[in-house]
C-alpha cells in the first residue's frame, strides 16, 4: 500500500524533469536564435525533428516496457535524456541542436513514459484515475518551473547554463532512483510474447483508435503551444523574457492543474457505473476549451491572453485526467506499455509538423491567426471523443 504511493512520488518527479527539460529549450529561443543567428522555420524544424524521433522510438519503447525490467528503462532513459540535455548546452550551430535536441533528448525521453505509466498502472487499481491525475500534473508544475527558472537563469546567465543546471539534476535524480524503484518485471515472459500479437489486440479496438485521433489533435496544439507560446508572449507584448517563459507556462497549467484533479475525481466515481463518462468528459473538454484557443490568438492584451491560456489549461485538464484511464480499459493490461507507446507514437507523429507549421505562420503573417486555428483540432478531438463513447457500454 506505501510503495504505490512512493512510486507515485518518484516517477513524479522524474516526470517533472522529462517535461521541465523538455520545455526550457523553448523558453530561451529568442537568447538562442540571436546567439547562433538562426530563423524561426530552423528553430522550428529543431523542434519537429524531435517529436519525429521522439514518436518513431515510442512504440519500441512501449514493447520492450511489456518484457523487459521497467525500472531499468526508466531510470535509464532518465539519465540519458538528462545527459542529452547537459551537452545542449554546448551547441554552437543547428546541427548539433539537432543531434542533441532533437535526436538524443528526444529517444532518451521516448523510453520513460509507457514503462512509468504502464508501473503506475499496476500498483493503482481502485485508485487509477486519481494517480493518473496526479502523475499528470508534473507536467504542469514541470513547464511551469521551467518557465520560471529557465527564464530568469538565462536572463542572468546566459542560455547555456540553463541545459547545464537541469541535465545535471536530472541525471542525480536517475542515480537516487536506482535505489527506492523496485524491479518490475512485466507478466508475459520474453518468448511467449508476439509484437505482432500486440499490435492486433491494440489496433482491433475500435474505441481505442478513437481515442488515439482525440490524442493526437490535442497533441498537436499541445506541441505547437509550448514551442511558441513563450516566443509569442515576448513579442506580441514586449514582456521580459523571464515573464514571458514563466506567465506563458503558469496561467495556463495552473489552471490545467485543478482540471485534472476535478477531471480524475469526477471520473473515479461515476465511470464504474457508466464507462462512457471517461469519453464523454474529453469531448465536453475539448468543445469547451476550443473557444479559448481562437481567442489566445487573437487577445489584444496580456491579460486577455493570461484569461485565455486559463481556460484553454483547465480544460485541457479535464481531458488528459482520463485519457490513459479510458484507454486502458479497452486493452488488457499485459499489454498496457506497448499500447501506450503506440498511442503517443500515433499522436507525435501526427503533431510533429506543429512547431515548423506555425514557426513558417511566425515568418509570413504572425503567430496569432496560426494559435487561432488551433481551436479547429480541439472540435476535431471533441468528435472523435464523442464518437469513441458511444461504442462503449
């Protein structure tokens, strides 16, 4: 009963670095496109390619999360991602940001999240849901860390150190979790277990593919968000860029922070009795945040943006506090890893053009109108919610 609970907290944290680490490179690109003279398509395409890699390399992820040593992979792909990082922050042209960015963090990163998700899963089963909610928020309280201090560091230091400072705790962090991870081993031994297998029983049900199209349109402006936001922010007000990278990440994950614990609670409660409610919250989230996202790109001042980015988060919120727990309930838990690696491969791949889509919007007419357009992705992953619901019980 204790271990869930410290399990929790240390995937929690490890976590918090995957997304801080994540997220930092964002907020330090205009210090870094005027340091290395780069254009805003080169800093987007840094970004794509790494949701490319990063999506190409989940599914394997996921597979060898179903029969091999989960706690081996995760601690490993913590290290290494945080040592990808680290050596970011010796870049001096777009081909070793790529190399290192996009390539390395972005495979490092690719290995943590089905094996962390599919560990928490097992040891959570009354309590899936609000675990899976509280897992969710260090994303939030990640990006918005990264905001904060990745900002205000390189205001003061320079960009460099900022890659040097969260690479180094991070792979400390790999190094404690060696000791307090217990070594679980998936159930389905090594030889009697068939990738082909696998891929027919994720892939034959229908509710989960709708849920994977839902996935990957909030993905896509997720990605496309936390690229640009910072970048957006600074420009489009003039603001610092401290204040900048920390508002950009705090309004809106605050406030993603209370939608998915309402979203978990709500959904704990009434979904034994009606399964569908899972699906039937992420459509109502989506159709309600989708609003928010026309209004970002085109708010006329810095608090009409803050507003925006609240209700965009909170209900994006909503969303992700029952994605993994809807998807899990249509695929059996021997194959939970690979699922969710191809579920994330699915949606990365799919929103990998976002950062290069609106980096090209940036060059021809603005930011605003491309985060308007984003509102059409959340009605498209509202549809295919509602759509996935009614195939349930």
């Amino acid at each position: 009963m204790k271990y869930r609970w410290e399990l929790l907290l240390w995937l929690w944290l490890a976590f918090f670095f995957n997304q801080a680490d994540r997220q930092v490179f964002n907020v330090v690109l205009p210090l870094l496109r005027h340091d290395l003279g780069l254009s805003d398509v080169q800093l987007g395409l840094v970004g794509s390619v790494f949701v490319v890699a990063n999506g190409l390399m989940v599914p394997v992820a996921g597979f060898l999360g179903d029969t091999m040593s989960r706690k081996r992979i995760v601690v490993v792909s913590l290290f290494a991602w945080s040592l990808a990082t680290l050596c970011t922050g010796f870049g001096a042209s777009l081909l070793w940001l790529i190399a290192a960015r996009s390539l390395a963090t972005g495979v490092g990163e690719a290995f943590f999240f089905p094996s962390a998700v599919a560990m928490l899963a097992g040891e959570h089963e009354e309590t899936r849901a609000r675990a899976m909610a509280i897992f969710q928020t260090s994303v939030y309280v990640g990006l918005i860390a990264s905001g904060w201090v990745g900002g205000a560091l390189a205001e003061r230091y320079g960009w460099r150190p900022v890659f040097w400072i969260f690479g180094g705790i991070g792979m400390g962090l790999a190094l404690a979790l060696v000791g307090r991870l217990r070594d679980v081993r998936p159930v389905v031994a090594r030889e009697a277990y068939s990738i082909g297998e696998s891929a027919r029983e994720i892939l034959s049900q229908p509710v989960a593919r709708f849920i994977a199209l839902a996935s990957a349109a909030t993905i896509f402006v997720n990605i496309g968000y936390l690229a640009w936001m910072p970048v957006y922010l600074f420009d489009r007000f003039h603001l610092p860029l401290a204040k900048a990278g920390f508002t950009s990440m705090l309004f809106h994950h605050a406030a993603a922070f209370a939608g998915v614990i309402l979203g978990g609670l709500i959904s704990d409660r009434y979904a034994p009795g009606r399964p569908r409610v899972r699906m039937e919250i992420q459509g109502c989230a989506l159709l309600a945040g989708a609003p928010f996202l026309f209004l970002l790109g085109r708010a006329a001042s810095e608090w009409g943006a803050y507003g925006a980015l609240a209700g965009f988060g909170f209900f994006r919120g909503l969303f992700e506090s029952n994605l993994y727990p809807a998807f899990y309930s249509v695929i059996a838990p021997r194959f939970h890893s690979a699922a969710s690696g191809l579920l994330i491969a699915f949606s990365f791949l799919v929103a990998s053009g976002a950062p290069l889509l609106l980096g090209k919007v940036k060059e021809t007419g603005g930011l605003g109108p491309g985060i308007s357009a984003l509102s059409a992705f959340y009605v498209a992953g509202a549809l295919a919610a509602f759509a996935g619901s009614r195939r349930l019980a």
